[in-house]
C-alpha cells in the first residue's frame, strides 16, 4: 500500500510545515501528500511538491482527514496546532485523534 501522510496547520503553523516538507524532501519522495486546502495550496506553492486538497479546516478538512484515517487510506497525520488561533468556528478536531490507531 502507498503510504500517504496527511497535513493539517493552522495559520500561524503554515511556514513551519512547509519547512519541514522540505527539511525532510528525500524522506517524503515517496509518500503520497494529501492536506486541508490552504496548507496544501501553501505546500504545493512552496514545495513544488504535488498536494491532494481536501476541504479547508473550517468546512470540514479535519474530518476527510479523519475519514481516510478511519478508512486506513492514510498512514500518518501531521498537524501543527496553534492554541492561540482556537476560536468557537474552529471544527471540533477530537474525532480525528480519536481515529488514530496504532499498529
């Protein structure tokens, strides 16, 4: 199965994890990227690395993610989380940490 690393980053994350794409481009070369729609289009951007966008965070990004989780379709989940940017419109993200298994 083609391993496929999903990206999630608040605003304030963005830059850190496009630098971490790049820190790490030998030893994601062969993973499949998928991300919410803003961080990917950053990562795409940025990276030159090709980005499957889902929804953005607030329309329901977090929760494709999870589904894919949930549906062993994704093999790891990245996501930079900013306390400081939670706001009552931020989707409840508990259900993805709740689908993370480990093997």
């Amino acid at each position: 199965m083609k391993k496929v690393l999903a990206l999630i980053a608040h605003d304030s994350k963005k830059d850190d994890i496009i630098q971490l794409i790049k820190a790490h481009k030998e030893e994601l070369a062969d993973i499949d990227l998928i991300a919410t729609l803003d961080t990917g289009q950053r990562v795409r951007e940025r990276t030159g690395r090709p980005v499957t966008l889902l929804l953005s965070g607030p329309l329901g990004g977090e929760q494709q993610i999870g589904a894919l989780v949930a549906n062993g379709e994704v093999s790891a989940v990245i996501f930079l989380r900013d306390p400081a940017e939670c706001s009552s419109h931020e989707p409840d993200i508990s259900g993805l940490f709740k689908d993370m298994r480990y093997p």
